[in-house]
C-alpha cells in the first residue's frame, strides 16, 4: 500500500473540535456514513466489505447506509435516478438519525459519498470531535456525461465539483482507491490523501475456491449493466463464441436489452441482481470472469474472482491492474480490443491456471495488508487530529 500526503496544508482546519483521548485499535469506534446502498454498487459493497472485516480488528463500526434492496422499508425519502431506475437517491429523515449517531460517538467518521450521508459527516464531526476521512471513489462528472443530457449534465457537473471540494477541504484526510485520483483531490483542496485497497467480504475468502481452470468453458460478468460496462460487447462476445456458457449477472438500464439478447442466443443467462451469497456460487461455478468496463475505479467483482481462483480478464481501464501485486494475475484486453477477440485470446492462453493461482495467492495477501493498512490510516488519523 502507498500512503500519499500532500505538505501542503491547504484550506481552513479539520472540523473536529477539541481535544480527543487517543484511543488504541481495539478500542476505535469508527463511523461510516454511505448513500450507496449496502452491496447495490461498487460502493456499497465496498463499505458492506469494510464494515464486515474491520469489526474483528477495531472496537466498534456502525455502516450507516441505506438497504439495497430498493424496495426495503427505508427512513425517508427515495427517488430513483435519472437515466437508470435501478440506482437511488435516499433522503434519509435526518433527525432521527442525527440524534443516533451524534450519541453514538464515533472517533472517526468515514463519508463515503458527496450526498445527505457524506454531507452530514461535516457538522457531525464537529459536534462530537471525531476526526474526518472523505471516501473518494468516483469521478461523478464521468458518470454524468453517460446517462444525462447536456442541460442537466451542465447543472450536475458544478454541483458534484462543489460537494467534492467542501468535503475534500474540510476533511482530516482523503481517502482514494484508484491512483488516478489522487492529484484530483489534491487540487480540490485536500491537505492529506492517501492511497487505499480494497477489502474482500469475508465468505469470498472462508469457502474453499475451487481449482484454477486449464480451459475456459463459462464465463461471467458482474456490475451494473450500464454503458460504460460495454455490457453490448459482452453480449456479442457469447453471439460470436456459440460454445461458451454466458452468465450475466446485475442489474441497470440496459437490462431489457441483455434479456432480450440471452431470449435469443442459448447460451447467454441473465440473472438480474443476484445477493453476494449467490455471486460466490456463480462465480465458482465458472472458469473466468470478465470486466471490459471503459473505467473501472478497481473492480471490486474481478478482484473477488482471483480469490476464488478464477481466470480474469480486465479492460486497460481497470484500476485493479495499477497495483503491481495483482497485475500478473489477470489478463488484460488490448485498447479498443473487442471483449470476443480478447475471450478468443484467453481461451488458448497456455499459462491459464498458473496465472489464476498466481491472482488468487496475490489477492489474498493484499486483503490482509489492505486490512492492517485501514486499521492503522484510522488510527493516525484520530492520533493527528487528537494532537492538532
């Protein structure tokens, strides 16, 4: 893990107030606040992971986010997206929640997204002295120009800008997942950025991953089934590989289209979105798994399938292939190669099962080292802001 920090002390001080105990790891009560939905999207099931695995290893987590499931009883208001029905904006009553949490006295605060969540970390970081980490996961303005026409893009666009740089300026530190991202926070007025992995969820690292594949027979594909997935390439990659079993799992705005699509070709399956229980079935039950995603902050589901042993192929847009422990464990696409020229490459690719061995071995060492890395970041960050 890289740890990154700008000697810049720029923007106005960190927003907790007054002096802080230093507490040890065991004792570290940690707040994370999400408006992803608890394994909806990669955010969300990066903080479901996190909050899973770190509460063996500090005193207390509360995740508090809104459910997945987008018809579950939720405190509030939920308004579906615009452009893609699946995903949703929560507007949580925020009384009651305040009241929760401000009792419940974190020591640190993680916010993990620029929405009433992320916001509400600011002034309940200073209401009750915990230090500050702002989760930077996205480009919004990238995912903007995809789904939304000019006129709202020209509107969305200065506003996610505006909720980035007030959380980036008021924060004890920035937390990025993909090294892309860190001059961007630095330019929006980060003091302090440090470069984070990714966590698996437990049960992707409990079970028994089945052997490493010496041919690829299935095939899987999970994420939202949204443009800049290529979900249309996945799809023209089981037309043009008629003996390749086809498995596409999520949910998006191009769902109608990959149901009319596995209608038509009988080895292509559409599963919808599936709970994590069922991703790890289908998954093992698989010889590779493939994400041709345009941009890809990590890619949370082909670090998941070198875990379980499974040959990966990835876009050159994929953030995982930046960290040089996982780099060669996977199979990497060509630029602007088509996903079924690639499929056809790994399909003969003769070091098939040592690379898979070599991904899962190397994905395991970075959860453990991405663990120990989130535990000390938190710690040095309430040490920091108990001595400021």
């Amino acid at each position: 893990m890289t740890s990154l920090s700008s000697p810049a002390q720029r923007g106005p001080a960190p927003v907790g107030s007054g002096p802080r105990t230093e507490p040890a790891a065991g004792a570290l009560r940690v707040l994370i606040l999400s408006d992803a939905g608890r394994g909806r999207n990669g955010v969300g099931v990066y903080y479901d992971d996190l909050s899973e695995q770190l509460r063996e290893r500090v005193g207390a987590v509360m995740l508090e986010a809104p459910p997945g499931d987008l018809e579950a009883a939720f405190e509030g208001r939920r308004f579906r997206m615009p452009g893609d029905p699946t995903q949703a904006l929560h507007l949580p009553k925020v009384r009651p929640v305040w009241r929760r949490l401000k009792a419940w006295q974190p020591d640190v605060i993680v916010a993990a997204t620029p929405w009433v969540f992320g916001i509400m970390a600011l002034p309940l970081a200073r209401a009750t002295g915990a230090a500050l980490c702002v989760g930077y996961h996205t480009q919004f303005d990238r995912i903007a120009d995809l789904y939304w026409n000019g006129l709202v893009t020209r509107f969305a666009r200065p506003l996610f800008h505006f909720w980035d740089r007030v959380l980036f300026r008021f924060a004890d530190r920035v937390l990025v997942h993909n090294r892309e991202l860190i001059d961007d926070a630095r330019d929006g007025g980060a003091r302090a950025v440090t470069l984070m992995g990714t966590p698996a969820a437990s049960r992707f690292l409990a079970e028994p991953a089945p052997a490493a594949p010496d041919r690829i027979d299935s095939l899987v594909f999970v994420g939202r089934l949204a443009p800049e997935k290529r979900v249309d390439q996945v799809i023209e990659a089981a037309r043009s590989h008629p003996t390749l079993a086809v498995h596409v799992i999520g949910d998006g705005p191009l769902e109608g289209t990959v149901r009319e699509a596995a209608a038509q070709l009988p080895n292509l399956t559409a599963h919808g979105w599936v709970d994590r229980p069922r991703v790890l079935e289908l998954l093992d039950g698989a010889d590779a798994l493939v994400l041709p995603s345009r941009f890809e902050t990590f890619g949370t589901a082909a670090y998941e399938a070198m875990l379980r042993r499974r040959a990966v192929l990835v876009s050159p847009g994929c953030g995982l292939i930046h960290w040089p422990e996982l780099r060669p464990g996977v199979f990497v696409m060509g630029e602007d190669e088509p996903v079924s020229d690639a499929i056809g490459r790994l399909r003969t690719a003769p070091e098939l099962a040592a690379v898979a061995e070599a991904g899962c071995a190397a994905a395991r060492t970075l959860n453990e080292r991405t663990l120990d890395h989130w535990v000390s970041v938190l710690v040095d960050t309430v040490y920091a802001r108990a001595r400021s």
